[in-house]
C-alpha cells in the first residue's frame, strides 16, 4: 500500500481503538496426550466498516511505527483477562495466550502492569502466557530483567514461530521462556521430510532439556498430527484442531473435540478424518 493508504489505516486503526472497534477471537491448543484443552491463543481482528478487513501482518507493524501499540496491548491484554472471568465462571477453565510487541517490554514497569491487571479481576497470572516472535526476541536479550521478573510473576513467555531465525539456539540459552512453538513451515511437511523430521525431533528434544514446553504450530492434517506426536511435542495448533473461533464457541467446541479425539488416533477411522481436514481448511 502507499504511504497515503498506511496513513489512512493508523487513523482509522486510532479511532477504532478509542471506539472499541477491534475484537478478538481464540484458536485452541491442545493436550497431544490425550486431546485434552491446555490453552487458547488469542488473536486480534480489525474489520472496519470503510477498509474492510485488514490483517493484523499490516496494521500491527504500523501501530508499532505510530504509537499505537501500546493501547492495543493494554486493550488486548484487558479483553482477554475478562474473558478468562467469563469462561471461569461457566466452568471452562483454560489459560490464555497473547502476542506482545518488543516495543512494550521497553517500559520498565509493563511486568508489574500486567500483573496489576491480573490481581484487578483475579486471574491466577500462571493462566497467562505472552507470545513473542522469534525475529522480535533478536533486541530483547537487553530486556532479560523484564522479562524474568514476567516469570517470576508466574506469567508464562512463549517463543513464537521457532527455528526461522538465526539466533534460536542463544535466545533459548539466555532468555526465560517457559514455551516453544514450532514454526509451521516444519510441520506442513513433517510427514514427508526426513529433515523436518529431524529438526521437529531436535527443537522438542532442546526444549524438554531446558524445561519448556514443544508446541507444533499449523497442524492442519492427520498425519501431521501424528507425525509430532510421535516426535514428541506436548501441544499442537492448528486447524485440524481448531480454527480461530468466537469465545462463547470455545466451550461446545471442547465437549465435541473431546469426544473426536479417540477417532482421531485411531488408524482404522483415518479415513472419518478427510472430511474433517476439508472442512477444517475452508474455514480458513
């Protein structure tokens, strides 16, 4: 887009803000033990009634150019807390994951911020895992005090998008993640590549070494799913799973998925699957 267009996005990007405009949705992860819902990862949709939908690849990077991150993340941040509330009181008890810019982590007090935020509306802060991605963390090695006083909170860190960077292996060794996910460019063809194999294989081996959660990102077929189950990751994503979903989808979803789990890992219902798969890639 031209710079006049970008210009015309931050304005609207400000007002929708102010107007509560934004929303959010949720894409499960889940348990590859038994099926079972661990966590949700919380994604942010802007559909404007003059831009229509824009992507959060482009209107992300310019709240981060223009000064609007911060009153995303505390907007994000805020929503996903009273939504933890809500889905408590139903009985639905999950925990919550959020994406968060580098540029917030540069405010000294964003930790005791959160955790203010949490005790606010009493939500546990292990309930709590901010996402970075791996190319944000390369500057946040300067940040390491903020970022462990997040873990000594009990606020969980997830490395988000693992093994597309080139400082991976430093990062895991210096910075206190508690979570890896897996990029999704490995699992797309796990279940063919040998050398994805043995990357999947080396991530999940590193991160249970150091602690952490595996997380494979994208799974959208059985095979797949199998395939890093079988090399060992605790989580996966994707939308064979689930694909992002409205919060009051998210309890009915877990009672279905729940009972789809044992056909799903059973060899003899492969076949029940396909349709699932095609049904779960048109929602995209």
């Amino acid at each position: 887009m031209t710079k006049t267009s970008d210009k015309a996005i931050v304005a609207e990007l400000s007002r929708a803000v102010e107007n509560q405009q934004l929303r959010l949705v949720y894409q499960p992860k889940v348990s590859l033990r038994d099926g079972g819902l661990m966590r949700v990862e919380a994604l942010m949709r802007w559909d404007d009634p003059q831009l229509g939908t824009v992507e959060p690849s482009h209107f992300i990077p310019l709240a981060e150019q223009h000064g609007l991150i911060d009153d995303l993340t505390l907007w994000g941040l805020r929503t996903i807390l009273r939504q933890w509330v809500d889905w408590r009181d139903d009985g639905l008890d999950t925990s919550i994951a959020f994406n968060i810019s580098a540029l917030s982590l540069q405010h000294l007090d964003f930790p005791d911020l959160v955790e203010r935020m949490c005790r606010g509306l009493d939500v546990p802060t292990d309930r709590l895992v901010l996402e970075l991605t791996e190319g944000a963390t390369q500057p946040l090695v300067k940040l390491m005090d903020t970022l462990t006083r997040f873990r000594i909170k009990g606020i969980g860190l997830a490395i988000d998008d693992f093994g597309t960077g080139y400082s991976s292996l430093m990062q895991l060794r210096q910075l206190p993640f508690s979570e890896v996910k897996i990029d999704q460019a490995f699992v797309a063809d796990v279940h063919r590549s040998r050398d994805c194999r043995l990357i999947i294989r080396g991530i999940t081996d590193l991160a249970h070494g150091l602690g952490l959660i595996a997380t494979a990102e994208g799974v959208e077929t059985v095979e797949q799913l199998r395939a890093v189950q079988e090399l060992g990751c605790d989580l996966v994503q994707g939308y064979l799973v689930a694909p992002p979903m409205d919060p009051d989808q998210l309890k009915p979803w877990k009672q279905e998925f729940r009972r789809r789990w044992p056909a799903l890992m059973a060899d003899d219902n492969l076949a029940l699957w396909s349709d699932v798969e095609a049904d779960a890639l048109g929602q995209r």
